[in-house]
C-alpha cells in the first residue's frame, strides 16, 4: 500500500454502519487489498447501531492496513446525516460513499474513483444492469428518481445511487452548504454542479440480514428531498388552486345563469358535496404541505442538530487514539467547527 501524502490520501471510503456488524469487516478487509495510487483512508460512521457494530468497528481500527477512522454518533440520525458526518471527517482528494450490506462488491471502488479522477468529474453516480433489491424498493427506487427529475437539477436519467465518488471541491462546499437537521446529499450535490457522470457497476445481493431501509425511512428521505430541496411544490399547490378556484367561479357562473333562465330552483346536491369535498381535502393537503415547511423551519430556528459525534477512534502508536471532541455537533444556524484536513482538538485517552 502507498503512502499517504501530507494533505491526506487520493481516496476517503465513508461508510455509514448501521445493524453491520456482521459485515463490515468483510468489506473492510476488501478495501484494504485495493492498491490505489495515492493511498487510501476508511471512515466508519457509526449511526446509533443498536447491534455491537460500534465494538467491531474499534477492532478493524487497531488492525493493520489503511486507516480506519471510527466516528460514533450519539443516537441514529439516518444515512445521508452519517455520510454528512463522514464527509467532515473525511481528508481524500476523493471520497466514496457506499453501504455496509457488501452488496457493492468492494472491488468496484478502484473502477469508480479512476473513473471520476481521471474524467476530472465533480461527481460520479453509478447503476446497475440488475438491482438486487426487493421489488418494492426498486418500485419505490424508480419513483424517487422520477421525482428527482422534476424538483432538484438532476440531469434526466441518471440514477442516484449511495454507491457514488465525490470529489474534494465538491464534499467541502456540500458540508458547508447546509446546516439543517435534514440534508440530503444528492439535493445538495446538484445545487453545487452539473459536472457529472456515471458508471456501471455490479450489483449483489444482500449477504446478511435485511434492508435497514424500512418503508417509512423512505418515506422520511422522499419528504426530505421533496421539501427541503425545492419550492416546486408550492408552486404546485398554487396552480392547483388557481385551477380550482376557475372550476368553482365556472360552476358558480352556471348555477348563475341557470336560476335565472330556469323556473325551477338548481339541482345538483350530490355534485355539490363532492365538490365540497373534493375542495376540502385539496386545502388540507396545502396547509399540510405548508405545515412541513413551517415544521422544517421550526427545528432548523430551533437547531436541531444534523449529527453529534461522540467519539472518534482511530490507531494510535500505543493503541487505540480515542477523541470526545468538546464540539462535534452540525446544527442549523451553528457554524462547523470542524476542518476537513485537521483533527479536532478535545480530550482524549489511550485505550491498549
């Protein structure tokens, strides 16, 4: 393995761990065999596992090969806070996100980070020919993308992985972009750049346990996406009800002409409780809709923290290196304490 340089490796893996405690060592063995130019780092970003994946991680940290850097986060704050957290950590010229499950099979990183370094791309996002996930989520996959599409400036087509290379211009300006308790990554990516590719890469299937992703944390980073990265959908909610307001000024200007013309008084009490509730649940869905803004901006006046480290463990000469940094946290409205290239300053002791 190469020597890193001074200003950090050409390569940082982050790797949020959640339930992995059964294979994250796999996948940390396999890259440690990659050869990459430049050498490489692996930030471990422990989110609140409920497993002893924090424990197991501590292992691979004292064991020789490239470096393991292990953040501990205080309690689960979801996948893209953890990638956030790792990124802060995070020192390469090149960082790789991807998932703990081994279902991106290790020896696909050299392919990506070659492909993004030598394409000079700012962001490279990879696909498969064949998801191995359950239909369901791919279901849920597609829909996502579709709406992607629409809300954030993605380029048409182009399939937001968690397996993706981002370059170091762009992982410092993501960071310091957004300090809200709800980033996600790929929205803040495309605010950033348009200097984008992507790459194929196999897909497997998952090697132990079941998807963390359970339907209402997709859900939870569907909204996360929808609200908090776009105003499309008020725009929406106002075209939806200027079109309804022609409707009902439409219908009213018959009922109109219809007393007037007609003997008879009008008719039509069915149509006009449907219409009413129709109406109804139109307004609900707006004021709901404004209400998760209104929510958004609640918790990030209130600061909710995006993420709150605390421990970072790494190797050390007499063991393992443990830090509690006095101040690790990202929250709305608090400026990031921590650089990018340089460790924290905070307490810390030696464990053997």
């Amino acid at each position: 393995m190469l020597e890193t340089s001074d200003e950090g490796p050409a390569l940082s893996i982050v790797v949020p761990v959640y339930n992995g405690a059964a294979t994250v060592g796999e996948l940390v063995k396999a890259l440690r065999a990659l050869e990459i130019e430049g050498g490489l780092e692996i930030v471990l970003v422990v989110d609140g596992s409920p497993d002893n994946s924090l424990d197991v991680c501590k292992q691979l940290a004292t064991e020789p090969g490239a470096p393991v850097t292990v953040l501990s986060l205080s309690r689960n704050f979801g996948e893209h806070n953890a990638v956030m957290a790792g990124f802060a950590r995070a020192r390469g010229a090149y960082a790789i996100t991807m998932d703990d499950d081994l279902q991106n099979p290790p020896e696909e990183v050299r392919r990506l980070f070659e492909h993004a370094r030598d394409g000079n791309y700012d962001a490279v996002y990879t696909y498969y020919e064949e998801k191995k996930h359950a239909a369901w989520r791919n279901l849920g996959s597609r829909f996502t993308n579709w709406c992607a599409d629409k809300l954030i400036d993605k380029p048409p087509g182009l399939y937001l992985s968690s397996f993706r290379c981002v370059s170091r211009f762009l992982r410092e300006r993501v960071v310091s972009s957004y300090e809200g308790p709800a980033p996600y990554v790929d929205g803040l990516i495309f605010q950033i750049t348009q200097n984008v590719s992507r790459l194929q890469v196999n897909h497997l299937p998952r090697a132990e346990g079941r998807s963390n992703y359970t339907l209402r944390r997709l859900l939870r980073l569907w909204l996360a996406m929808f609200l908090n990265f776009s105003v499309m959908p008020l725009r929406l909610a106002t075209i939806l009800g200027l079109v309804f307001g022609a409707l009902g000024a439409v219908a009213a200007g018959i009922t109109i002409i219809e007393a007037i013309i007609s003997d008879r008084a009008p008719q039509g009490w069915a149509s006009l409780m449907v219409a009413v509730l129709v109406l109804a649940g139109v307004q609900l869905l707006v004021i709901g809709m404004i209400g998760e803004y209104l929510g958004s901006m609640f918790l990030a006046v209130n600061r909710k923290p995006q993420y709150l480290v605390r421990e970072v463990v790494r190797r050390g000469t007499e063991g393992l290196d443990i830090e509690h940094p006095k101040v690790d946290t990202r929250a709305a409205g608090q400026p990031h304490r921590e650089p990018s290239h340089e460790p924290p300053h905070g307490p810390r002791h030696r464990e053997s």
